[in-house]
C-alpha cells in the first residue's frame, strides 16, 4: 500500500515542486535584474519585496484553507462544495486585499520608523506602491490553485507558472530598461511588471478553471459571499496564515539579530539561508501534495489511507532532504562560489563562516522536510488550530529563544542562530508529528466505534 501511495504522491507532487520553484524563480531573477541597476535599487528591492512577500504569504495563507477543503469534498464527491469554497477563497481574497494595499501605498512612514535611510525608504515606497496592483490577482490565483490542488490536478498549475516566469523576465526587461518602446521605469518597472504578471496569470488560471470545471460555475455564480462557507475557509486557512506568519518571523529575527553581528555573518547567513530555501521547495511541493493525498482519504472516510499517505510524505521529505543535506555537508565550496568568488583572499572571512552554517543547514534541512510534511498532513485533515499553536511554541518559544541566547549570552553569535534555528524546526516536527499520529489513532478508533452502530441499524 505504501508504494503505491508513494507513487500517486509523486505524481501529484512533481509539478507542484516544479511550480515552487518557478515561483521562487521569479524573485531571484528580479533581484539579479534590479542590481543591474545599482546597489540603491537593489537596496529599495530587498527591503520592498521583503515586506512585499511577508504580507502576501500571510494572506495567502488563509486561502490556502481552500485545498484542504475542495480535497476533501472530492473523496466525498461533493463537487457543490469544491465549487462554494472555491468562489469563498476569492470573497477573501477581496477582504484581505484592502488593507494590505492601503499599507503598500503608503509605506514609506513605516519604512523610516523601521531606521531605514530616507533613500531606502523612498525607493522601497515606490516598488511597493507600483507592486500593489498585483496584489488581489496574486490572492486570488491561490484561490484557483486551492481548488486544483484539492482535485489533483497540478500539471496546470506547473505550466501556467512556468510561463509566468518567461513574461516576468519578458515584462522586467521592458518596464525597468525602457525596450520595445516603453518607458524606463528602473526598480518601479520591476514592480509593474509583477503585477502585470500576476494579472495575466490569473486570467490564465480562470480561463483554464472556467473550461476544465465549467460544471462547477465558480465565477457565474460569484455574485455575493456565501458566509457559512466563507467562514470555514476562513476556520480552516486563518490558522495557516498564522503559522507561515511564525515561521517567516523566526526566519526574518534571525536575520535581524545576524545584522547586529556584522555584514561578515550577515553575508554567510544569506547564502546558507537563500541555499536552503531553494532546496525547500521540494519538500514543499511535497507536502501539498501530502495534504492533498491525506484530504481526499479523509474525505472517503477511509483514515488508514490517510495515515499512509501522511506518513509516504514524510518519509519522502526526510529522504529528499538527507540527501540535499549530505550535499551541503560535503560539498560546501561549490554551492558558497556560486554566490562569491571564493579565490578571493577578501572573501575568505564570509566562506569560513558559510561553511559553518552550511555544515548546520545539513540537520536543519532533514528536520524542516519532515515539520513541513507534517504540517501538510495536519492541514489535510483540516487540523490547523493545532498546528498554529504548536509551531508557535516551537518556533518562538524554543527557536527564538534558545537561538537568542546562544547568540547573545553564549557568545555564539551566528552559530548560536542557527542552532536556535534548527532547535525551533526539530521541536515542530517533532509536535507535529506526534500529533498527526494522535489524530489518525482518534479518526481510526471513532470509525471502528461507528462500524456496530452503522451495522446494527442496517439490519433493522
């Protein structure tokens, strides 16, 4: 049973995996555009798309509570369902957007109170106010993917966001440097051109929703909000966005604290960090699909396939992840040197300590792999509340504070980070597993204790 639940767990993965990296693609390859035009637009980037991002994980994260739901309505076979919390996420989408466009429009007062230099904060500003537009068809685009995702068909969701790649590429050449007869725009352009791509990828995945699942009626019957469902969506998703709030928040006061360490650390810090995001999105990809595999069982009320499939997405996210980890064990100077030139005497001080925090990266690869599998498998049988309150614990009360005090009061400093780190994803997968297990054993004894009483009344 295991390996043919490995086999449709990867099949439904794959493309999923491949979308995760195309969408980290296109911040990569807006960074590499932008520092073309120098280090203040590059500087007005990475602080605006920093923010950018945090806010949009968020939210997205609450229409993410979409999948879980359309998952587990297509192992009941109940398309009215898929098609309600489908149209719910996009009614969400449309409340989350207000205030987090009004913040983007007017950032640059919380940029100065954050000590960034006026001209960081101006030029931040301006990315983010340009950025903006692209927000509502970003959130709505996870609203459309919740319900393909849910239904097991990702092979769009891998196209449609690989060609989002080629025309953001397309759209920066020609709004930052002024080709093809428009206007040079610089970081602005950049910031155009993301919502220009989001637009159109939206209309993609309506285009390609609208003929596929015409059945479904998502956008003919999007007339008004429909609040019973709407709050599920919401019950379910508003824990994801919270959780993805607490990782990214470790995440990003580790960075802080690694800043007040010095430009030497800080440097070493973003090439393990950006190393081991890149290799993340196969467990990632992983763990959608895991909670896909895990609602549609649950959904068909048949809890011990579901446990098998949490349990294949785990082993196939420790199994990913011990091998990327041997890679950064072993090999540490070819993944530091496509980042700097490492026969340069000058770099010797960053190398030294990347190599470190590369030699850490190996453990907290396997542990971050097997917290975000179970975290999948929680979400596929909608357990989120749980999960929130977990990683919070484990990610601020474990991660953080041990990290700061190796750093600060051991005298650690960057090694104590990323000990605190790996210590906060440990304890989550730990915690998370441990409560998938309680869960399965709960879903499996109340389908046992129901089995006479379904028995009994069939032979009245």
């Amino acid at each position: 049973m295991y390996r043919k639940e490995v086999k449709e767990l990867v099949i439904v993965a794959v493309p999923l995996v491949l979308a995760q990296v195309a969408q980290n693609t296109i911040s990569f390859v807006d960074t590499i555009m932008v520092g073309r035009l120098g280090k203040e637009a590059l500087a007005g980037i990475a602080i605006g798309s920093t923010l950018f991002q945090f806010i949009l994980i968020v939210l997205s994260g609450v229409i993410i509570g979409v999948s879980p739901i359309v998952s587990q309505a297509t192992g009941a076979k109940d398309d009215d369902l898929c098609g309600r919390a489908t149209r719910q996420g996009l009614w969400i989408g449309v409340l989350l957007f207000t205030p987090a466009f009004l913040l983007y429009r007017n950032a640059y007062p919380l940029l100065i109170w954050f000590n960034q230099s006026p001209e960081t904060a101006l030029a931040s500003s301006e990315y983010l106010k340009a950025i903006s537009w692209g927000l509502l068809p970003a959130l709505w685009i996870m609203g459309l993917r919740g319900l393909l995702e849910g239904k097991s068909n990702t092979k769009p969701i891998m196209v449609i966001s690989l060609i989002g790649v080629a025309l953001n590429v397309f759209a920066n050449d020609a709004l930052m440097f002024g080709h093809y007869g428009l206007p040079k725009l610089g970081l602005v352009g950049t910031g155009y051109a993301s919502s220009l791509v989001y637009g159109l990828v939206f209309l993609a995945f309506s285009i390609y929703v609208s003929l596929q699942y015409s059945d479904l009626q998502i956008f003919s019957k999007l007339r008004r909000p429909d609040f019973s469902t709407l709050k599920e969506v919401a019950r379910v998703g508003g824990p994801i966005g919270m959780t993805l709030a607490f990782e990214a928040g470790m995440f990003g006061a580790a960075a802080f604290a690694m800043g007040t360490i010095g430009e030497t650390q800080l440097a070493a810090h973003q090439i393990a960090l950006q190393t081991a995001s890149i290799s993340f999105m196969i467990p990632l990809g992983l763990a959608i699909a895991t909670s896909v595999r895990v609602g549609q069982a649950i959904g068909a009320g048949s809890p011990h396939r579901a446990e098998v499939a949490g349990h294949a997405g785990m082993l196939l996210c420790i199994g990913v992840m011990s091998i990327s980890g041997l890679i950064f064990w072993l090999f540490p100077l070819p993944i530091i040197g496509m980042y700097i030139d490492i026969d340069v005497e000058a770099n010797a001080p960053v190398i030294a300590y990347a190599i470190s925090f590369l030699a850490l990266a190996a453990l907290f690869q396997v542990v971050d792999g097997l917290q975000v599998a179970a975290s999948g498998s929680l979400r596929g049988i909608k357990d989120t509340k749980a999960a929130m309150a977990l990683t919070l614990v484990s990610y601020w009360l474990v991660g953080c504070v041990v990290g700061a005090y190796l750093c600060f009061g051991a005298k650690l400093e960057g090694v104590g980070l990323w000990i605190g780190m790996t210590s906060g994803l440990a304890t989550a997968a730990v915690l998370l597993t441990l409560r998938f297990q309680f869960k399965m054993k709960a879903l499996k004894q109340e389908q046992r204790s129901s089995a006479p009483t379904e028995a009994a009344a069939k032979a009245l």
